[in-house]
C-alpha cells in the first residue's frame, strides 16, 4: 500500500453515489459521514435514501438503484451462497456491535415476571433468560393458540439472536427447509418477518407477542407503554457484529478507487460516533432524529445511543457498550463474523447440507474485504486522520475463540462443525430437517 | 351586464367560485336580498360546514389516543404544514451552501491544476415537501399521458369497428378493477429486467410508478371514447363516406371532434384514478413523492407523524380537486368548440 496517497489523489472511477439504509439508529455512520462533510472531503457526491424493507434495499443495490446500502451481516453472505437471492454482494465495512434487543408485549412480560428472579435490589435479575419465557409459551401451546413473534429478515442478526435466546432457553424457534421458507418446522414459536419500523405497531395490534429489532424499535415500545424489552443482543453475545456496508462485487470491481473513498468516509464517521467516550452522541442523536434519517423523537433514540438502555418503564440501566461503532475494531471485517452466521444459517437449515470447515472459511474470504478496509485505514492515517493503533494491522482476519455467550458455549471461527455440535438445539453434522424433526422439539435448557 | 354575468356563471361555478355571482349580481343592481340568500347558499353555508367539521374534527381528535400521541387536531396540522415549508427554505439555504462549497473545490483544483476536470454535481440532500409534490406531479402526468396514448386510439378503433370491440371487451373488464397494489409488483420486475443502462436518464421507481398509474388510469379514456365513437350520428359518418373522405381525414376531420366530449370525460376520470393509485404506487415503489412522504412518516412514528401525514392527506386532496377543475374546464373549452 503506498502511503503517500493523499485524499485528493484518489482517482474516483464515479463521484455521484446512492446509498440506501432502513430507519434504525445503526445508520448512523452514513448520516454522519453526510452531514460532517466526510463523503465531500473524499470527493464524494453522496445521496442517502431510505428504503422500505431489507429485501427491497437488497434488491436495488442487486440492480445497480443503488451504489451501496446498510445492509445486515447475514445479507451479503446469503446473497453470495444463493439463499433467498443470488448475488455476489460484498462488504469492507463492518457498521457496528451489538444494538439490538428483544421485546415482548404487556402480557407476556407480566406471565414471564413471575419466573424471572429478582435481584438483591428487588429489580429483575439480568440477564432474563427464555428459560422464564418458557412457561408462558407452554401455556400458549397448552391452549391451542400460536405463541407469534417478530424479527426484521430471514438472515438477520435479529433472526438468529431471537433463535439463539430461544433455543438458549429450551424453546425451538424452528427450522428452516428447502419446502418451509418460513422457518417454522418443529416451531414451539412461530417467527415471522415485520420491517423494523413497523414492529411497535404490529405488537400493539396483537399480531405479534414479542420481536427482536434494532434501535429505537425497542425504546419506542416502552416510551409509548406497548411493550417490555427483556435481553439486549449484548447480553446474548458480547459484542457481536451486527450491520455492514454492502456493495455488489461487481461495483467493488468496477469502482475500487471510489469502494477506498467510501470506506475513509465511514471509518472517520465511526471515529466520530465513538471519540472522546461517546461525547459526540448527543449531537448524533439530533442528527439521527431528522425526518430524512431515523425520524423517531430524539428522546426515544438518545435512551439506548448515549449509554443506557431502558428495560421495564423506568428500569433504565447502563449498557456504555450497547451501541458500538468503532471501539473494539468494531468497523474491520472479520472472517470470523461471518462464518458465525454461517452457522446459524447451517443450524436453523437455511444451508441444507453438511459444509467443511474450509466451505466457511472461503466463503467468508470471497464476502468480507479486509484488505480493502486496511487499504482505508492507511490512508487515513497517512491523511492524518487517524492513528497507528486505531486498527489490527496484522489480524488474519479471526477474533480470538470467545465464550461470552449468555450460555457460555465457545465459538471459535476456525472450527465452525465442531462450534455446531456443541449447541444443543440445531442442525449439526449431517442433519437435515427432516432427521431431527421427530426429536427436536422441547430441548432441554442447557 | 347581466347578460356578461350570465355567461361568466358557469366558468366561475367551475372554478369553484360561484359565490361571486351573486356579488357581482349585486354589484351591477340586482335585488340585494335575492342575491344575499343567493350567496348565503353558496358561500355562507360551505364556510360554516368547513367550521363545524374543523370543530369536530378537534374535538374528537384529543380523545383519540394512539401510541403517537393523541390524533393531532387542526392546529397541529396547520403547525405541521408551516414546519414543513419552513423546512423547505432550510433546505434551500442547504443547496445553496452545498453548491457554494462545491465551486469552491473546483476552483481549487484548477487553481492547483488549471487542466483539471471540473464539473457540478447535483445537489445530494433531501427531496423538499415541494420537491416530493413536483414529483407526483411529474408522475402521474407521465403515467397519463402513456394512457392516453393507448387508450385513445384504441378506443376509436374499438368504437369503429364491432369486431375490434368484441376482441378487446373482455380484456379490458378483467384488467379494469385491478388494483394497483397488485400490478406493482410485476411491473417492478419487468422495469428492472428491461430498463437496463448504467446511466439510466429516469429512475426505475419513477418509471415502475408512471407505468402503474397507466395500467392503472387508461380503462375509462378508453372505455368512454369507444362509446363516445359508437354513438357518432350515423348521418355524420354517412356524409363522410359520400364525400370519399380517406380513413385518417375521417377519423381527425368527424369521428374525433364528434367524440370529444365522451373522451374528455374519460380523461377526466383517468387523471382521477390515476392520481388516487399514484400514492399507493410511490409507497411501495418508493418514488421519491408524495406517496413516499406518507411512507416515510410512518416509518419515522415521531410525535409529529400524524400531523404531518395528514398536511399530506390534504394536500393530496387539493391537487387532486385542482386537477379535476382543470379537466373539467378543458372539458367544458372543447366541448363549447366542438358545438359551435
């Protein structure tokens, strides 16, 4: 990499892009690298647009409507292996960590009260696990009515952190198959697909009991008195990576120049939302707040964006890390990141077969573009806007083998088979929907 | 006077300002207590029904209390509509800074560079209220339009000849109650798989919405000018066949001023229909109008949602008010032209 590049001898193969995102609090690097000039000073003509669902948004950077789109984790990996699309999509910008949560109505957190322990300050005792959950859908079931809930998109984050909890819990969210693309084979509850922004009111029409979304999905339910957030995704897994910026490879080949400029401006955006311990937040939250980005109230944003999290009306508690966008190298790709998802599509059947170690290996390398996010990185601290130690120079591109996990099972990026074997519920080894349909259901806690 | 009067009555009842008849009436003389009832009946009564539906409207809206909030009022509204131009000059003074800055990097670089490429791009912020308005305009004009280029001389040919009419009859009863939440869909495939260029001149969501607007809207123009054609003076066509008038010089020179009248009502239906299917087609589609405002808004759930959603509710009822004044008074211009 040649470190004497400066910003403006970067020759843009185009200058006039459009990017799209969906109205949740993570596109915060794109609203910033707007309204701070950082797209300008890469000589960058950028417009942000927002799209009506993830499957619209997917499909118009498919088509070329849009030059590039915050995209969830799972988006591009499912793309490229040709489940629910087909599309070489790429990504060498990972958005952020963490941010999301569960919540479920009134009355299903007024049932599961009863079985969550109570701290020695008489609160609930965090983290709630689905083990209080599981007597509440026992019941449902008991009478004969469906126990519905709520996630964004068949491969996102939300989808397989609400399985995770689920199946955590001894509670079978299902699986998927080449005849079930619901995703409700063997299901103690069902999962369906509502927008994000569309989940408050679909909860408030009873349509579901409960969902997992992202930011200010969660915070919104409470401040209009609909429902209870019980877990954040970082209770479920520490630090997890959540949305990335996607571009097809096509463009990314085309373009490598402008895809570079693209990914200086975001990572200064995220220095941005992150710098001085979160001291920018409030501004970002007055940002996000616009109609033409989040649009939500800004009080409603700036309870989970400024370091706190708001669980039962009134029970709010720090979550410093709850939204993540550039600390812990939270914006470079890792391979591992992606090979997670990979197992969870392997383990709810979204990928049919049996796949060697090496099958997630390459795939996760032909998706996630380190190099290309190192190649900005030098740039920028060649620019001067950013330092030696901001980024992991010599990573192979796997996070060390990490077990904070709320059931404390070990992933390790490098053994994806034997991390499936290890997970009580789920598709493993051979296993295909059919085989384990019989013996699935009602999994004991683990 | 009272004659001029007389013949301006119907342009102003068109117009929607009829009260003024009775002014003028008074104006030039008339009995002041016929033309005050007069103009109690024209203006007095709408203003005070306007008034009470504004009352009620305030007054049930506070006791209807959705997550958003109680379900804004007038005065909220009316709030709402003025934040929304207000944001309109902010984002002006945004372009104009946009535009200033860029010139400024241009100058830069030929300063630095004197052969250097330099070229202005456009402006990357957000479409205005305006903005949004100009662009269902602009497409539910062009969807129209495309209508009516079909519609049109399909419905002469079908109104000529009984054979052509018994071909497409059945078609065009199935095709005509379709909703355009049905069409969108496939035209938004097909769109993406033939509109192809890497620099494309329109968006595909503006084309998608046109196209729907006209699969949409081009069932009464084309309905209405076969009968319109069918129902031409046999006479009329007689004298055109005795005078050896060619197939064309007939069609333009009898049959169509003949139609005019139907096929204007047609035309006036269609614009109806297709701006009403034009919000739902801009929703899904997400063409950048009003459509995609009332979308957006809901998305956003803020405290100022609703009230914003509805300036848009009205809005959208205006223009499409307006819109069917202007046809009416095409419609009543030809159709005077065509009698005479």
């Amino acid at each position: 990499v040649a470190t004497t590049v400066s910003a403006q001898t970067l020759d843009l193969e185009r200058d006039e892009l459009k990017f799209g995102f969906i109205k949740l609090t993570d596109m915060a690097p794109l609203a910033v690298a707007y309204e701070l000039g950082y797209f300008e000073d890469e000589g960058l003509y950028v417009t942000l647009e927002p799209q009506a669902n993830w499957k619209v948004l997917l499909d118009r950077v498919i088509t070329g409507e849009l030059d590039g789109a915050h995209m969830l984790a799972g988006q591009p990996l499912a793309a490229t292996i040709g489940f629910g699309t087909n599309a070489h999509v790429v990504t060498a910008f990972s958005m952020d960590l963490n941010g999301n949560a569960i919540t479920v109505s009134n009355d299903v957190w007024r049932a599961m009260k009863a079985h969550v322990p109570a701290g020695a300050d008489g609160r609930p005792l965090h983290p709630i696990k689905a083990d209080a959950l599981k007597p509440v859908v026992d019941a449902y079931r008991a009478a004969g009515k469906p126990f519905n809930l709520g996630m964004v998109f068949p491969v996102s984050t939300h989808n397989y952190e609400l399985r995770y909890w689920l199946a955590a819990g001894g509670i079978h969210p299902g699986y998927y198959s080449a005849t079930d693309t619901s995703g409700q084979t063997g299901a103690d509850v069902l999962l369906s697909v509502t927008p994000p922004p569309q989940m408050p009111a679909t909860l408030e029409a009873g349509t579901i009991l409960g969902y997992s979304v992202g930011e200010p999905w969660n915070q919104q339910a409470v401040i209009k008195g609909i429902g209870v957030p019980v877990i954040t995704d970082y209770e479920i897994w520490k630090n997890n990576p959540e949305k990335v910026f996607g571009v097809t490879a096509a463009w990314a080949e085309a373009n490598p120049n402008t895809h570079l400029a693209v990914v200086k401006a975001l990572i200064r955006a995220a220095m941005w939302l992150d710098a001085d311990d979160n001291a920018n937040r409030r501004e970002a939250v007055e940002l996000l707040a616009r109609p033409a980005y989040v649009g939500a109230d800004a009080a409603v944003i700036g309870n989970s964006m400024t370091g706190t999290f708001e669980y039962e009306r009134g029970d709010k508690r720090a979550v410093p890390d709850f939204n993540v966008f550039f600390r812990h190298f939270a914006t470079y790709p890792y391979y591992s990141d992606a090979i997670w998802y990979l197992t969870q599509m392997r383990r709810w059947g979204q990928i049919a077969e049996q796949k060697p170690d090496e099958w997630y290996a390459a795939t996760a390398k032909s998706v996630y573009l380190p190099d290309v996010y190192l190649e900005a990185a030098r740039l920028l601290v060649a620019d001067g806007h950013a330092k030696e130690g901001d980024f992991p120079w010599t990573s192979d591109g796997y996070r060390a083998p990490t077990a904070d996990f709320l059931d404390g099972v070990e992933y390790d990026g490098r053994r994806p088979n034997a991390y499936l074997e290890s997970l009580a519920i789920g598709l493993k080894g051979r296993d295909t929907p059919a085989t384990v349909r019989t013996t699935a259901t009602g999994g004991a806690p683990r | 006077m009272s004659v001029l009067i007389a013949r301006v009555n119907p342009y102003l009842a068109m117009l929607g300002v009829g009260w003024l008849v009775p002014i003028l009436r008074m104006a030039s003389g008339d009995s002041p207590s016929v033309q005050l009832k007069e103009l109690w009946r024209e203006l007095g009564v709408p203003m005070v029904a306007i008034a009470l539906f504004l009352a009620a409207w305030g007054g049930v809206a506070a006791r209807i209390e959705t997550s958003l909030g109680a379900l804004p009022g007038p005065k909220a509204v009316w709030a709402e509509a003025e934040n929304l131009v207000a944001e309109h000059g902010t984002e002006r003074e945004r372009r104009a800074e946009f535009y200033a800055r860029q010139e400024a990097r241009n100058a830069e670089a030929l300063a630095e560079n004197p052969g250097a490429e330099v070229r202005v791009r456009r402006y990357t912020g957000k479409p205005t209220y305006f903005d949004q308005i100009f662009t269902s305009l602009k497409t539910v004009f062009t969807g129209f339009v495309l209508g009516v280029l079909v519609a049109v001389p399909l419905g002469v040919l079908a109104g000529l000849s009984k054979t052509v009419n018994a071909a497409i009859n059945p078609l065009v009863q199935i095709m005509k109650p379709v909703s355009p939440l049905a069409w969108l869909p496939i035209v938004t495939m097909v769109v993406s798989a033939l509109y192809v260029s890497s620099d494309p001149l329109f968006q595909k969501s503006f084309i998608t919405s046109a196209i729907t607007v006209t699969l949409c809207s081009l069932w009464p123009t084309l309905i209405n000018t076969a009968v319109g054609v069918a129902s031409i003076d046999k006479d009329l066509m007689n004298v055109g066949r005795v005078l050896q008038l060619g197939w064309f010089t007939q069609v333009f020179r009898i049959v169509l001023p003949s139609a005019l009248p139907l096929i204007f009502t047609g035309l006036r239906l269609s614009l109806g229909v297709g701006w009403m299917v034009l919000i739902a087609a801009e929703m899904l589609a997400q063409n950048p109008g009003l459509g995609k405002f009332v979308w957006d808004e809901f998305q956003n759930g803020s405290s100022e949602s609703l009230a914003r959603i509805l300036v848009a509710v009205f809005t959208i009822g205006i223009i499409g008010f307006l819109l069917d004044r202007i046809m009416l008074a095409l419609q009543a211009a030809v159709t005077h032209s065509a009698t005479r």
